[in-house]
C-alpha cells in the first residue's frame, strides 16, 4: 500500500509536470507559427495590393467604361413564376461588381441562360470532376 | 405413461435453458437499470447517441449471456462422430488424448463478443477521434493558445483519483484506469481502461459516459461556488481571424511534437490531428464526410453494444464498481474545480481579461462543457457570449487528456 502510495505521488508529479510542459510548448510553438504565417501572409497581401494599385490606375486611365448589356427573357416581376426573383438580381450586381470593380459595369438586364444543364447533369459532372 | 414424462422433461429442458433457469438476481437488476438508461436517453436525452446503445448492450448480455461469450470447442469422440456424420469428410482437427482420439469441433461465440474485439484490441476509439478530428474547429485554440494551459489544468483530477483509487485499494493500473474518467472523455477512458485494466471496461465506460450526459448538473454548482459575481461578467474581446494556412498546420505540428515526446499519445492524438487535417485541407470532402459521419456513427453503435456487454450483473453489482463510479465523479469534480482555478489564475494574470467560466471547459466534453460556460455566464450578464472563447479550452482538454492517457500508460503498462 505505502509502496503503490509513492507511486502515486510520483506519477500525479510526473503527469502534472509532463502535461503542463507538453501543452506549454504547444502553446510556444503555435504562438511562434502564428506569428511566422501572419507576418508572411501581411508582407504577401502589401506586395500584391500594390502591383493592384499601380494595374487599376494605369487600366482607368487608358480604358473607357465597360457597359455589359443583357437582354432579358424572363420579366424581373415579383409575382410572376418564371420572373427572376430581385434577391437573385441583387446577388448577380454585386458579384458583377466584385469583378469588374466599382461602377465600372452598368447592369441592363438579366436573362436566364437557354443552355443551362439539367440539375442531374450538374450532379453528375461535379461528382466526376471533383478530387479524390 | 411415457408420453406424459416425456412431455415434462421437455417443458423443464425448455426452463432450464431459458432465462429463468441460467439467470440469478443480479441479471435482473442490471436489466432494470438498462431501463432506467433507456429511460434517460429517449425521455431525458442525455448522450442519446452513446446512451442507447450501451443501455441495449447492457440488456441483452443480461438477458441471454451467451451472446458475449467466446467460440468454444467442443471435443468429440472420433468414433462417436464418425457415426453421427457418415460419409463425411473430417474438417477439423483431431487430438488424441490418452490413447483416445477427439475431433475438435468449433461453435462460434455470440455476436457481442466478436464486436468487443474492437474495444479490446483499442480499434474503436482511436477511429472516434478520427470523426471528432473531422468534426471540431481549432480556431479559437489557435487564436488563443492560453487556453491550452486550462485544458491542462482540468487534467489534475486524473491524478489526484490516481491516489483516491489506490487509497481505496484498486491496483496501480486499475487506479489509473478509473482516474482517466476526470478527462470527461468517453474513448479514452475506454483506450487507457482497454489496455490497462480490461476487467473494469463496463464500470469506467458507463461512470464516463454517464458523467459526460450529466455535465450541466455536475459542472454549475462547482463554478458559481468557485467564482465570485464579478468574475463571472467578465467579457472577453473577441478572437482574432484564424487562416487557413494556420489551421492547416496545426494538426501537423501538434502530431509531431507529441508523437515526439509521448509515443504512447500517438494512436489518440495522431487519429483526431488526421480528422481535422483532412476537414482543414479541404480537398478530401468525399473522406472527411465519411469520417464525420457514417464512420463515427457505425463506431458509436458497435462501441456503445460491445461496452454496454461488459455490464453484466456478476461484474458490475459489486462494492468496486460503487467505488468507482464514486471516484469517477470525484474525478470529474476535481477536474472542472482545477480548470476554474486556473481560470482565476489567468484571469489575475491578465488584469480581468479572461472569465474563469471558461476554466470548466478544460474537462473535454466537447462541445457540452462549452456550453455550459455560456449559460452559465449569460446567468449573470445575458449580453456576455463565452461560447467561442470556451471551446479553445474545450478542444485543448480532448488534447491534454489524450496527452494525460499517453502518461498514464507509458508509466502503467
């Protein structure tokens, strides 16, 4: 008893230091590797906003305004079935937006696409195509 | 004459067979136990998913014991099977035993018995942690690595039951074993008891899991008794963004440090690193569903049976599983007491940054303990959310009991 009773203390010290020392160097290590990826992440983002910078200028100063024209089939009305629902619009502006820029693009009309796959097809395609 | 004794000895064979002739009180009173589990998994629903199982393990091996029991062979006489079975060709072996020869012919064991191979040979918990690993979000560990100290913290319960176990009189590796309860962590509780002391699987399992359901009754008390008002309102600023190249690594460093230093924490910690490693790649979709999903849930059925087939009357109706359960509440106490303290610890560290709450969260259970930080901090101020701030604490308590398992067993085996 006495014997497996100094076992005991040994291992509550033994487990409590291992643990802690353990678990404190993890912390040490995230810590550090953190840091590193933030600071290279920053570096990489202030590199490549500046060439952004130096392209988007020198691209308002030479090109005119694109206008993209879409000629609409489906009517953009609330309370009809095959109207294009005004979130979709919404969503469709604004990632327009994201790529062209800013005002650069000035959105028309929006038509749904005759040669759309089916939704099996689509399945089909993402099932074959996407990684192992 | 004949017919009538005929017709009763069949009837007594038929008992004798049955339940009432194999069973004595103690099947009994575990079959109303398992009704009492049932009970609380479908009505309460306390850990239904791991509950059930066990409930229904538990009630079938004390239905009809033979379906954990092992194959058997049986040893016929060579002559007297020949003659049962003319013109056959003899498939087994054969011993001969005095001069006498025998044909050893195999009976396969109950279902149970082959689905505990799992638990015993330490399969199923390991593929656990894998589904977990692909479950759980290291984020706010990563943005916050402090917390790794309150999931170390939470973790010197498990060896302060090391003590209380032997106290009582449990064997070194038994003590271990019961001590691992204070993780709140259900498989490796299950993998150090598997490998340690395989005699008290049903016991340990069911304290365990049992603890782990009754987080939001045991853990409140322990945490308002260990904090003052004050504390509890504190607010936490809110965690940095984490990228993905960040959480794409940390899997990777964590399996090489502590494979490094613990190789006996590598099983555990190694299979819930390569869970979130494939959830945090994000280019292995079709396998990370699997692990997450189909996977976890056809291990929780055949962990949940085979642990709930160790329960039987004869094992688990004595003055040792009493005392276990009681030393693995005590674990537990001591585990979620530990974390707030430390919780305090930091909160003093950092001039009233962080809510000793979140300290209670140390004890694995995830995301339950977690949880329970949040409630419980939103008793005193409803606008404070500790949530995100709980689960680094949270997740670091899966690693530091997985580490604390790796201790135990390389000083134990």
């Amino acid at each position: 008893m006495l014997e497996n009773l100094k076992l005991g203390f040994t291992i509550l010290l033994a487990g409590v230091v291992i643990v802690f020392c353990v678990l404190i160097l993890l912390i040490g290590i995230i810590k550090l590797y953190s840091e590193l990826v933030v600071t290279i992440q920053n570096t990489y983002k202030k590199k490549t906003a500046k060439k952004k910078k130096s392209v988007t200028r020198e691209d308002v100063e030479s090109q005119p305004v694109v206008k993209q024209e879409v000629v609409t089939e489906a009517p953009v009305k609330s309370n009809d079935d095959s109207a294009i629902p005004l979130e979709v619009i919404a969503a469709i502006a604004a990632a327009v937006e994201v790529v062209f820029g800013e005002g650069a693009v000035q959105i028309k009309s929006v038509k749904r696409s005759s040669k759309r796959r089916s939704a099996w097809k689509s399945a089909g395609v993402a099932e074959n195509t996407r990684s192992f | 004459m004949d017919i009538l004794t005929q017709f009763w000895n069949s009837v007594v064979g038929i008992i004798e067979d049955s339940a009432f002739g194999t069973l004595d009180w103690r099947n009994y009173v575990m079959i109303l136990i398992s009704f009492v589990l049932i009970y609380l998994a479908i009505k309460k629903q306390y850990e239904p998913l791991v509950l059930l199982p066990i409930a229904v393990g538990m009630l079938l091996v004390n239905l009809c014991p033979a379906i954990a029991l092992g194959g058997t062979t049986n040893m016929i006489p060579f002559d007297e099977y020949v003659k049962a079975h003319p013109g056959e060709t003899i498939k087994y072996a054969i011993t001969e035993l005095n001069g006498i020869k025998y044909v050893n012919e195999p009976h396969s064991g109950g279902l149970l018995f082959y689905l505990y191979q799992g638990v015993k040979l330490g399969i199923y918990p390991p593929l656990i942690f894998l589904g977990i690993g692909a479950m759980t979000d290291f984020g706010p560990l990563i943005s916050n690595p402090k917390s790794f100290i309150l999931g170390a913290a939470a973790q010197i319960g498990i060896f302060i039951t090391f003590i209380g176990a032997i106290i009582l009189g449990f064997t070194t590796k038994e003590a271990g074993a019961i001590g691992i309860i204070g993780g709140a962590d259900g498989p490796t509780a299950i993998y150090v008891t598997s490998i340690l002391a395989p005699d008290l699987l049903g016991p340990i399992a069911v304290a365990a899991y049992s603890y782990m359901a009754l987080v939001p009754i045991i853990q409140p008390p322990i945490m308002r008794l260990l904090t003052t008002k004050k504390e509890r309102q504190i607010k936490m600023t809110q965690l940095r963004g984490v990228s993905k190249l960040e959480k794409i690594l940390f899997p990777i460093i964590v399996t090489v440090i502590v494979a490094i230093l613990l190789p006996d924490a590598t099983t555990l910690v190694g299979m819930l690193m390569f869970g979130n490693l494939m959830k945090e790649s994000g280019v292995v979709d079709r396998i990370t569903n699997t692990a997450k999903n189909e996977l976890m849930n056809i291990i929780t059925i055949f962990l949940g049976l085979s642990v709930g087939s160790t329960a039987t009357g004869q094992i688990f109706l004595s003055l040792r599983t009493i005392g276990i359960i009681c030393l693995g509440l005590f674990a537990f106490c001591m585990g979620t007491s530990f974390g707030v303290l430390f919780g305090k610890i930091m909160c003093k560290a950092t001039g009233g940054k962080v809510n000793p709450l979140i300290g209670s969260a140390g004890v694995s259970a995830v995301p339950m303990a977690a949880r329970v930080s949040q409630k419980v901090g939103q008793e005193e101020d409803p606008s404070n959310f500790l949530l995100m701030h709980a689960m680094g604490p949270n997740v670091a308590g899966v690693v530091g009991s997985a580490v604390a398992a790796g201790v135990l067993i390389s000083i134990l085996k």
